[in-house]
C-alpha cells in the first residue's frame, strides 16, 4: 500500500496545509504486474462531509481480488470546501493514474471510478464533467484525460434538488445554493454523448437517498444511448457497502460480469 499525493505541492484552491487539505490517493498492491491492468479510483461516501471506512479499503481489496487495481481517493470536503474542489480532485486522481500508467502497472485505456452515495454524486460527476487534458501544460498529469473509461455507482447522490440529499448538497454547495449551481451540480441533467458506461446498484426501499437518483440518471443514460446496467434489490437500505456475500445487496457478481464484458476483467 502506498500513498499518492495527487499535487507534488500545496492542491490548487488549498485552505491550509493539514491533512484535511491535502488530497490523496491509497494504492493497493503496489507491487507492478508483468502486464497492465485495469484500475479503478474508488471515492469512499459521507454526505462530502467525511469518508467511510468500509467504502474504501474493503472496495480495494475486492477490486484486486478481481486482478483491477485500486486506487482510494481522499478528496476534500465540506463545510471547509465547496465545488468545484472536489470534482478538481476526482478529475486530477484519473489524470493521476492514467499519467503514471506505466509505473503503476496500469492500462490507460482501462480505468474506471466508483462510487457510493456522496461519492456516487462525485462518480457521477466524474463521468459527466471532464475534458482530454491541457496539452500546454507544463504538469504531465495535467496533459492526462480526466474520463473515465466506466462508472460504478453505488446507491448514489444523483440530483442535487428535492429527491437529492440535503446534506451533501449543503457540504457540496455550501447552505445558500443557487438555482443555477443546483442545476450544474444534478447529474442527471448532465450526461452526454461522450459519458462513459456506467453500472449502477440501489435498494428500492432506499429512505437515506431515495432510488430515484438511480432512476433518473439510468433515464438520462439510456436518452443518450449509453450504456448502462441498473439493479434495484427490493431491499437495500442505504450504506451497505459491499454487502453481504450471497445477500439481495451483494452487488459483487453482477459487477464483476458487467466488467468482464467492458474488458475490464481478462
């Protein structure tokens, strides 16, 4: 396991030097395989107000056991920071990895984002807000894409509206929201031609982050013909992680099958 700060110096838009402000990703097996593998980044929920333990190193250590490197992002939070400092910081953790591809024995072309609630919305806004890199930059990670080759969103935060959830919108936007960034900020409304496909997983009876987030982003995905799964257990409520092996929540095999047929899995 090896930490990455993801700026060599202080991250652009920093309110200090502490832990809190300095944005990192945790490399599983850093051991480099003879041959590159598929990686994913994995951004851990917590309403954009913290991130929970069992949504990231767990996540890795099955990510490896399917040959996927992993990587966990700490991305800044609320209420000290507000958008756009953590779409910086998923966007800049992709450029990261696909910068460093070599060295950390990854497939450019195969890297992926994951997510859970809170860091669904960030998943999601990872696969709808990026570009191809500036060429003029000095910085080779800025040279990078920010795409995602594929998004796995696990009961996410989709709308940043009435059927979002009121705390990470508050952590996110701060408690004064605008119409407008409430808008920018619901994924829904989003998605492009250009988003990549995406797998999600959300309990119907859902009563954190209601299934509609889930409904209306796989809405806006099939509008645009992306590709996409959605699988909605009866029962699921909210911050499951992942699951319980052999459980109407146990999202494992359904994913591992999805990622197989994207080429993620050899």
């Amino acid at each position: 396991m090896k930490v990455h700060r993801l700026w060599e110096g202080e991250a652009p838009g920093a309110l200090g030097t502490g832990p809190e402000d300095i944005p990192t990703l945790t490399e599983y097996s850093d051991t480099n395989p003879s041959e590159s593998r598929a990686a994913f980044v994995i951004c851990p929920g917590g309403g954009y107000g913290g991130l929970a333990d069992h949504e990231g190193k767990p996540i890795a250590e099955f990510m490896e056991s399917l040959g996927i490197k992993s990587f966990v992002l700490k991305y800044r939070l609320g209420p000290k920071y507000h958008h756009p400092v953590m779409l910086h910081d998923v966007n800049r953790a992709i450029r990261f990895v696909r910068a460093h591809a070599t060295d950390l024995g990854v497939d450019s072309t195969r890297i992926g984002v994951l997510g859970f609630s809170a860091g669904g919305h960030l998943t999601s806004t990872a696969v709808t807000y990026f570009d191809a890199g500036n060429n003029a930059s000095t910085d080779a990670v800025e040279r990078a894409s920010a795409r995602p080759d594929l998004g796995v969103l696990i009961y996410p935060v989709i709308s940043m509206g009435p059927l979002g959830h009121a705390g990470s919108r508050e952590n996110l936007l701060g408690k004064n929201a605008t119409p407008t960034q409430i808008e920018a900020l619901s994924s829904e409304k989003n998605v492009s031609l250009q988003t990549p496909p995406c797998f999600l997983f959300h309990g119907a009876d859902d009563t954190v982050v209601p299934i509609q987030n889930s409904l209306m982003f796989g809405t806006a995905l099939a509008e645009h013909k992306i590709p996409f799964e959605l699988h909605v257990p009866q029962h699921g409520q909210h911050g499951f992680g992942l699951g319980t092996v052999g459980s109407p929540q146990d999202w494992r095999q359904l994913c591992s099958t999805w990622l197989k047929l994207h080429g993620f899995i050899k």
